[in-house]
C-alpha cells in the first residue's frame, strides 16, 4: 500500500534536495504518522526521528508506522523542559473521511475524535478546541540532541500550529547540525505564530537561507532552508 496519494511529488522534491538515501530526519509534529511513512516510501535507509504529544493522534500513529527506522518520543518540542498546556483540537465529522486519511477505519477516526485533531497545539486562539486541556511532557531540541548523540540532522520538519518560534528557540547551538529545514508559517489563528516574514528573518539571523523556488508565498504555507552559515 502507498501512502503517498498527492504528494510524490513533494517527497521527491526532499529526495532531490537532500541528495542521500540515509537521511537523518527529525519530525516534530507527526500528526498520525502520515508524513513518516511517506518518507520511508521515499527513502530506503533513512533514520526518522518523530515528536508527536496528542495522545488520540499518538495511537493511530503506533498502530500503523511499525518499522525499526522510526523512533517516536511522545512529547512536544519547545523552548523548555517540563509540562505545558495542549490545546486539544476537534471537529465534528460531518462526512467521509479526508481522502489524505482514508487508510484509518471510520470507527477510529470518529471513536477516537480524531477529525481536525492536526490542529491541536501548545498554543492558545484556535477556535475549534475541546473544552478540557491536557498536560503534556515538553523537551528542547538541543538537550534531546545532545542526549542521544545524534550528530548531523539531514531535514528539520516543523508543523507545530503556531508554535514554531518556541521550537527554533529551543534548538539552541544544536540549531547548527541541521541541514535543512521545513516549516510552516503563517498560523497567526495562534497566539505567537509568526507571519511569512518573521519566520524568514529569524532563521536568516540563525544562518539559515531560504530556497526561494521551493517556499510557498501566500499569507501562509511552507518554507525550505538550507543552513549557509
């Protein structure tokens, strides 16, 4: 079975530009797993490091990325060590299930509240949350980093609704083992998530450059660095 529907040619974009086929990848913000095994798909001997807090999203992630190349840690990244407030994200479905989720069962993907759940974040001021908020564990990059030895990290991808800024900042002098980073902007629904520009500028100020060809330009999107300096 594939995985990669719509987005072979994203994934081929990221096998160009990282030009090996073991890439140490770090993906903070797994979601259910999704993007993880597109980039198994994509890379035969890769190394996949995945930071995922949502307990919902936690378990249909365990039930169906089962392969030794991916190590998942149940925590948020951010800028400290602790506990934080998470901000549980949901929707009632009113219809099928996303095309891009058709590989999860109805019954879990209603039973375990799960449409929308790609929302939830460490961040206040989405409007579609749950009532109750949960506590999770929250760690920095450069301590985990340091901890496990990791050593060079190939693709930093960073999809945290929001709470980006903190990520970055919780990189740390680590920030400088990092090749390559993918991150979304513009979700400004979050209290702190940065604009277009602010994303740019902190990252070139952290010696990182923007590959202009491969970043989306709307109010918000994606964006591709390549660490210059």
């Amino acid at each position: 079975m594939t995985y990669m529907k719509k987005y072979k040619r994203k994934f081929n974009m990221f096998k160009v530009v990282l030009n090996k086929d073991s890439p140490v990848i770090v993906e903070i913000g797994s979601h259910y797993g999704e993007d993880t095994l597109r980039f198994l798909e994509t890379f035969e001997n890769c190394e996949i490091h995945c930071f995922e807090p949502d307990p919902r999203n936690i378990n249909i992630f365990k039930k169906y990325v089962n392969d030794s190349r991916v190590k998942l840690y149940e925590i948020a990244l951010s800028d400290s060590v602790g506990t934080a407030e998470f901000f549980q994200s949901f929707q009632t479905n009113e219809g099928d299930i996303p095309d891009k989720y058709d590989w999860i069962t109805p019954e879990e993907y209603n039973d375990e509240r799960l449409n929308n759940s790609g929302s939830s974040s460490l961040k206040k001021g989405y409007q579609h949350t749950l009532n109750e908020t949960i506590s999770v564990e929250t760690d920095r990059f450069d301590i985990w980093h340091n901890n496990n030895q990791i050593g060079l990290v190939d693709l930093a991808w960073i999809d945290v609704q929001g709470a980006e800024r903190e990520v970055i900042l919780g990189m740390g002098q680590e920030i400088k083992n990092i090749k390559f980073i993918w991150i979304e902007y513009g979700e400004t629904l979050y209290d702190g998530g940065m604009t277009r520009k602010e994303t740019v500028e902190l990252l070139n100020s952290l010696g990182f450059s923007e590959i202009n060809e491969l970043s989306d330009k709307g109010h918000s999107g994606d964006l591709l660095f390549r660490r210059i300096s």
